[in-house]
C-alpha cells in the first residue's frame, strides 16, 4: 500500500493525516503532523518522519463520538 495523505486545512495551518502500512508487519498506521499543503510526497515524508503515529482505535473512538445517539 501506498501512502496517502488526507488534509485538514485551518486558520493555523495545514494538519495532514498520512496512512501507510509498515512493510515487515503489514500493519496500518496512521500519522497526524502538519504539512504544507503545497507539495503532498514531501508533506508525505514529513508527517512519516515527525507525525504523531495515532492508532486506529483512537480514531474509532473519534467517530463514534461524533455519531449522534438515539
């Protein structure tokens, strides 16, 4: 699998969010850093090198917070 970044764009800046899988393992990860929106194989790199590696499960729990409850 490829890497693949997902922008989040704000007053403050640009927040990339990079999913990759690691080549040993084949276990997905994903990294949160700030990119500059302006060149994505370096805001890429950048985020792999000095993202914050954020496990699925936290995700998970993002969405399930914002589902609304019945």
């Amino acid at each position: 699998m490829g890497s693949k970044v997902v922008y989040v764009e704000w007053i403050g800046g640009t927040i990339g969010v990079v999913v990759c899988e690691d080549e040993y393992s084949k276990e997905r990860i994903a990294y949160v850093g700030q990119g500059s929106g302006e060149d994505e194989d370096v805001d890429i790199q950048h985020i792999k090198d000095f993202g914050f590696p954020t496990p699925i499960d936290m995700f998970e729990d993002i969405i399930k917070n914002m589902k609304k409850k019945e």
